[in-house]
C-alpha cells in the first residue's frame, strides 16, 4: 500500500514544471507522484499551461509588433 498523498501544492508546482521541461529521473517522478494529490496536480498543470500559452500569445504580439517577423 502507498503511502498518504501529503505532498504541499509547491512541491506540485514544481513535479509539473519539470514535466513542462520532459527532464526529470524517474525515481524522483516517481516518488513525488506518490506524494502529491491528484487534483493539485490538475491544478498546477491547467495553470501551467495557461501560463504557457499566455507567454507565447506575448511573444508572438510582441515579435509582429517589432516588425520582425516582415
């Protein structure tokens, strides 16, 4: 039997960061999924992937507007 999830929504921010990044040891993934709480993790990812998409949408304004992109 697995142990509790007890793990804080920080440590699920940062479980979901790394997968943003696809580098991480799987003995740490594993271990912090046995930790954290499902629904901290759909949480952090929906957010994640809000903050994501927003900061490409300013990247991309931000490289048209500089006339860049001509």
């Amino acid at each position: 039997m697995s142990p509790p999830a007890d793990g804080s929504f920080w440590q699920t921010v940062r479980l979901v960061a790394w997968s943003f990044f696809g580098v991480r040891r799987r003995a740490d993934q594993e271990q912090d999924l046995r930790r954290v709480k499902p629904q901290h993790v759909i949480v952090a990812g929906l957010v994640g992937a809000a903050l994501f998409v927003g900061l490409l949408l300013l990247l991309v304004n931000w490289v048209v507007d500089s006339g860049a992109a001509h």
